[in-house]
C-alpha cells in the first residue's frame, strides 16, 4: 500500500514540473512573438520614414528643377526681346550695321541655347540616374515613392517638350531675321539704285571752231561761232542721231538737252570762251551710264 502511494506521489511531481516547463515554453514563445512584432513595426515605421524623407528630397529638387528651368525661360525671353529691340535700333540708324549685329546676335543666342540645352539634359539624365538608382536600393519598402519618382520623370519630359518647343520658335526666329536681312539687302540696293540716279560724271572737253564734230562722251559736237568779247558761242550737238542746235550761249550757262535712256537731261557747261575755242564739261546722269554698260 505505501509502495502504490510512493509511486502516485512520484507520478504526480512529475506532471507539476512537466506543466511548468510547459508554461514556461508559452511564455518564451509569448515574449518572441511580442519582441517580433516590435521589431517589425519599428522596421515598418523606418522604411516609412525614410521614404517620407525621399519623397520630400525629391519634392525639393523638382520644386529646384522648375525654377531653374522658369529662371532658363525668363533669360531666353529676356535675350529675344533684347535681341528684337537691338535689331530695330539697328534697322533705324544702318542698315548695314543691323544686318552684322542681327546675324552675331543670332548667332549668340542659338548658341547659348544650344549650350544650355544640352547641360540641361546632362543634368536630367544624371538626376533621373540618382533618383532610379536610390529607387531600385529600397525597392521592397518604396513603391509609393516609385510612383513619386514616375511623376517626376514625367514632368522632365515636359520640360524637355517644353525647351524643343523653345528651339524652335528661336529657329523661327532666326528665320525672320533672315528675312529681316534680306529686306536690309533690298533696301541698300534701293538706296544705291537712288544715289546712283542723281548722281552724275563730267567729261571735260575744248572745241575749235570747225566743221567736223568732235566725240565727248557719248554724244558729239562742233562749235559753229566763239565771240570771247560777248563771251556767247554757238554749238551744234548730235545726240540720238538727232541735231540739236545751241545758239548764243553765255559762258557758264547749263545748256540741257535730254537723251534716249536718261530720266534726267545732259548737261553742257561752257567755262571759257577764247577767239575761235570754247573749254568746259559735259555732265550727264551716272544712272545712264550704268544702264548702258549693262
């Protein structure tokens, strides 16, 4: 009896410590599970932070990127007026000098856009790199800033339609300057086309009374009578195979008579008057001139 009493008491120090190392384990368990779990929110609420942080260095540098690019546009629509206003100062007061400064100031701007243009896509390119390379480090914990990131890139592309548009309208541009230069051109030919009808060559000449005619120029003449005394002379042109007679001249005098081909009339100035001799000029329009070459 006391051997089957020894044996229950045995049996039942067994079960008490077995339900203690029981408990024990689900404690351990409890206490795992609980400390997992904070170190899962406490990675949860850093991958949150640090996107929250990227997403607002990202919001900076597109904020930095659209006012460069607002400060860019301004200078450009700043280097156009000015090169509009220096063309019309220039148009006004030379017509030579507008059409060099126009074609440097042209020259210039293009240049410097094409300049700025291109360190601007350098320095998308190298911003998209960075930004595509911090993305695809936190990939697993960042897909809202993957979302951020494509809006971004987004926006570059605009910017990027935005300075072709920019390009050509200053092609557009350089295009009215062309021809701008090319109105310049015509008139500087106007204007020399002008000068050249009103000015006009000498041809000096001396007659001796005779009965043959002597060629001056274009036109031929003899000088019929010389009086020094009365200083007035006589002569006879032929011009357009017809005789034109000029009698009693003073010295001095302009005698004009007109010619096929010259909107203005020749001119035959008679300086000296000696027995039997005359000297002077003969002027006639350059125009004429020209167009006969020609």
């Amino acid at each position: 009896m006391n051997s089957i009493q020894s044996h229950s008491t045995e049996n039942r120090g067994t079960a008490a410590k077995s339900g203690a190392a029981l408990k024990l384990g689900l404690v351990f368990v409890a206490v795992a599970a609980v400390a997992f779990n904070i170190y899962l929110v406490s990675k949860v609420n850093y991958v949150e932070a640090q996107a929250a942080t990227q997403r607002s260095g990202f919001e900076t540098e597109l904020q930095s990127l659209q006012e460069r690019l607002a400060t860019q546009q301004l200078r450009h629509d700043k280097n156009l007026a000015e090169l509009r206003a220096g063309l019309d100062r220039a148009e006004r007061s030379s017509y030579s000098q507008a059409r060099n400064e126009a074609q440097r100031r042209a020259a210039n701007v293009a240049k410097e856009v094409a300049n700025k243009q291109r360190e601007q896509q350098d320095m998308f390119l190298h911003e998209i790199g960075g930004v595509r390379e911090a993305t695809s480090a936190n990939s697993k914990g960042l897909d809202a800033v993957k979302g951020e990131v494509a809006g971004v890139v987004g926006k570059i592309d605009e910017t990027r339609r935005g300075l072709a548009e920019t390009e050509g309208a200053l092609l557009s541009t350089r295009d009215q300057l062309a021809g701008v230069n090319m109105r310049v051109e015509n008139h500087a030919t106007d204007i020399q086309v002008l000068r050249d009808r009103t000015e006009r060559m000498q041809t000096k000449f001396t007659l001796d009374e005779s009965k043959e005619r002597t060629k001056v120029d274009d036109i031929q003449v003899r000088l019929k009578n010389a009086d020094f005394r009365k200083n007035r002379y006589t002569v006879e042109i032929l011009a357009d195979d017809q005789v034109i007679v000029q009698k009693d001249r003073y010295l001095n005098e302009p005698v004009e008579f007109y010619v096929t081909g010259a909107d203005r009339p020749y001119e035959i100035v008679v300086t000296d008057i000696r027995k039997g001799q005359v000297s002077g000029y003969l002027s006639k329009p350059k125009f004429a001139a020209l167009a006969a070459r020609r």
